[in-house]
C-alpha cells in the first residue's frame, strides 16, 4: 500500500528546511530569537538545528547547490512580515524530491496528493 510522502515532508524535510534556513541565517549573524521568529518556532527549536540535534538532513539540504539557492531565496522571502514558512511546505517538499535531498526506501510507494490532482485534472487550483 502506498504512503503519503506529506508524512515524511512534516517529519523530516521541513525540521530539515528549517535547520538549513537557521544554520544559514546563524552565518550571518542573525540571532537565535530573530531566526526562532522568522522561521515560525521557538528559540530552543534553533538552538538544536544550531547543534545538529533537529532536521538531519539539513546537510544534504545545503551541500546540494540547487535545494541551497531554493532555500537562500526562501530566507529572502522570510523578511516579508506576512510570509509563513508553513504555507511553503508543498513548494519546499517538490524542490527537496527533485534535489534528491531526502532519501526514498526502495520498493516503497509514496503518493503525493498534488501529484495526483495534476493528473487527474491536469493542474493545481
């Protein structure tokens, strides 16, 4: 039976994006609770994407050079007041799949719900 990849996306490559994004803004100065703010979580949350403790494939997230300058605009639009990280998870998920960011187990079938409609209707919306 297959699985909907929405599950991985929120267990892993949003922590993931999220930890990028801090480790990102951290190398230009940016605060703990300024990065907490603008990432939409709390200052212990960065703290540990900081360590390492939290989104593990942040590094695979930043060493791949296309999901890296998908997310450096992400953080670009972060300085918007009225952007929500969260309403992206759909975007940030496509861009992590086709980066070949986030591993995929083998023989395991994972649906995507965006996918679906596309096929069925032929687009979005």
């Amino acid at each position: 039976m297959a699985e909907i990849f929405c599950k991985k996306t929120l267990m892993e490559i949003m922590p993931a994006a999220r930890a990028a994004i801090a480790e990102k803004m951290h190398n230009m100065d940016a605060d703990q609770a300024y990065i907490a703010e603008k990432i939409g979580t709390t200052q212990p949350a960065v703290s540990q994407y900081l360590k390492g403790t939290r989104g593990k494939v942040a590094d695979s997230m930043i060493k791949n050079q296309r999901m890296s300058k998908f997310l450096e605009g992400v953080m670009e639009n972060l300085e918007d007041k009225d952007y929500d990280l969260n309403s992206h998870t759909c975007e940030i998920c496509q861009e992590a799949r086709e980066t070949k960011v986030v591993d995929v187990p083998k023989g395991k079938d994972f649906l995507c719900p965006i996918e679906l409609i596309r096929k069925e209707h032929g687009k979005w919306g």
